[in-house]
C-alpha cells in the first residue's frame, strides 16, 4: 500500500484518513456545547467550527444554535453507502464485459499476424451412411474414440453403431461415451451393452449435442450444434479437433460413472454420490427413477434427498439445483 493511499474507510464519504478520530470524538460527545466539543477534542473554537462545518456539509451532524448533535451514522451513511454500491457494482459490470471481451480481441491480433495459408479442413457432408462414414474415419484415425450421445439409441442405426464400437474396442482401441441422464430409464439395457463390451461410460444430467472424436485425426458432428438436421461436418483441422477433444474432457471430469455398470454401488454419503444425486434432480427425475438409476432402495432415496436438502438449507428441489451451482457442487 502506498503512502498516499487513504487507510480510513471514512474517505469513502468525503473524509480524509485524519478525520477519523476526531468523527469518534463528535460521536461520543454529541448534544454537547461548543465549548465542551472543543474541551474534548483539544480543538480552538475557530479549528473545531471549521471542522464541523465540513461533517456537516456532509450530513454528519447538525449545529442548533450553540449544540452540535450528530446524525445516527447508520443514516447519514445510507445514501453515501448505496451510491458507493452502485458505483462498484457498474466497475465490476465494465470489468467483467472487458474479461469477455479479451478472447475476441486477442483473435482478432492474431489473425493479423497469423493468416491461414491453407484453408480449415472441414467438409459437409448430408445423406450419407454415417456408420460407415465413422468406420472409415477410424480405420484412418489412431488414438481414442470419445462420443457424446445425447439420443443415439432412438436412431435406426444405434444396433450397427454397436457393432462397429464393439469391433473397435475389440481392437484394442480406447472409447469413452457421455450419455444424459435420462438414457438410465429410457435404454439401460443398451448402455450396458456397451460397457460390458469395454466401453467407459459416464452420464450427465444433459448433453448438448451429437459429436464423434476419433483420435486427432477427425471428428464428426451438426453444422449446427445441438441441432441433429442430418446435415454434419467431418473436420480434420488439428486445432479444432483438440478444442473438440477439450470440451469432451470437461464435461468427462463433470460426469459420474454409471453404479452397477462395475458390479458396484455408488456411495451415496461421498461428494461424487451427492454430486450423482444433484445430477438426477436437476435432470427432473423422480424418487422412483432415481432409486433405479442408483440402485438403491426408494427410502434411502428420499433419506438421500431429505439430507440434501437439509445441507443445503432450502425447501424444493428447485432452490436445492440453484443453490448447488451457486456452490459451485455442479
């Protein structure tokens, strides 16, 4: 801290650093006279009218006829208080805007300095075989396979997706797959056919969309993200591919391995059983569908929850989501 970096949170107000104690002073003695302000503060009467003419310019105490009585501080702080609120609040909004707005500028120099020579690798592709366009993109590709399956089991092709995932892993290539939630009621019996083919299977409460990784050779997903039209891109461009490949092991860190898919029950009373549990409420699921999920009885369920909720000191559901991502729990 500098020297000249004011240490009294009184400045805030208009005061300076030396104000403060002589402020304590006019508080402990108010109602008094002049005469007995200036006997408690060692100030001459001329020093001491000056100085109380300044607190009270600054609505900190009021002079009536020959009394100085000083203004509650709660009071004759509010005003000053809430506009010092708004004045942090709009820096910290201009503050956060200039955080978001550094990644785009930066992209913006660096295009200056870096111009492609050759254009991104990526090629739209619509009305194709997509699980043999996946094979081939396979056989031509090392390294793991990562997917995100939002609702691939509904697809006609889901059985000869299996197949192919199956060959693969037999192989000896590694696949990784993020299911939502909700694929534990709908189609568990096609979940665990992959694990049990030696697939590594992780669930979220949701996935946001479609996407095949095939080592860093290619990927394929939407031309729009999250929106499954049937028209898809194959990109081969490195960068974009390792940024794919970034996302999938952010949401792979955030999501819980599957209890029973490994012959064993999730521990409940753990922070990865509470973050599983949280998973399943902010996806909608019931008690019921829950119990299943996790392979656990309908009353330990609803203990489970009970507590959850207790822990985190609200009512529903609903403020038990909001409070959990405030916490940073998912």
């Amino acid at each position: 801290m500098s020297d000249d970096e004011p240490t009294s949170p009184l400045t805030l107000i208009g005061l300076h650093d030396s104000d403060e104690r002589l402020y304590r002073q006019v508080l402990r003695a108010s109602g008094s006279t002049w005469r007995v302000l200036s006997e408690v503060t060692g100030l001459a009467p001329d020093a001491l009218e000056t100085e109380v003419a300044r607190f009270a310019a600054l609505g900190l105490v009021r002079v009536e006829a020959d009394v100085v009585r000083a203004v509650a501080p709660d009071l004759a702080f509010e005003s000053a208080l809430a506009a010092e609120q708004h004045r942090l609040q709009s820096a910290a909004d201009r503050l956060d805007s200039l955080r978001s707005m550094v990644p785009s500028l930066v992209a913006e120099h660096l295009v200056s300095r870096h111009r492609p020579e050759r254009p991104v690798e990526v090629q739209a592709v619509e009305g194709v075989d997509v699980v043999a366009l996946l094979r081939s993109l396979a056989e031509d590709s090392s390294g793991d396979m990562l997917w995100l399956r939002p609702d691939q089991w509904r697809l006609a092709m889901a059985s000869d997706m299996d197949d192919l995932v199956r060959s693969l892993l037999a192989s000896g290539r590694r696949s990784r797959a993020i299911y939502p939630a909700r694929v534990l009621e709908e189609a568990p019996d096609a979940l665990r056919r992959r694990a049990e083919a030696g697939e590594e299977v992780r669930v979220l409460a949701d996935v946001p969309a479609r996407l095949s990784i095939l080592g860093q050779s290619a990927a394929l997903m939407p031309d729009r993200w999250g929106d499954n039209s049937g028209r898809r891109l194959v990109v081969r461009e490195h960068s974009i591919i390792g940024a794919l490949t970034a996302l999938f092991e952010s949401l792979w860190e955030r999501a819980m391995s599957v209890p029973g898919l490994d012959g064993r029950q999730v521990d409940m009373g753990g922070n990865r059983g509470r973050q599983l549990l949280l998973q399943q409420l902010s996806g909608g699921a019931k008690d019921e569908q829950i119990a299943r999920a996790l392979g656990l009885s309908l009353r330990t369920v609803r203990r489970r929850v009970a507590d959850l909720l207790d822990d985190l000191g609200v009512d529903s559901r609903f403020q038990a989501g909001v409070e959990a991502v405030r916490r940073g729990w998912i």
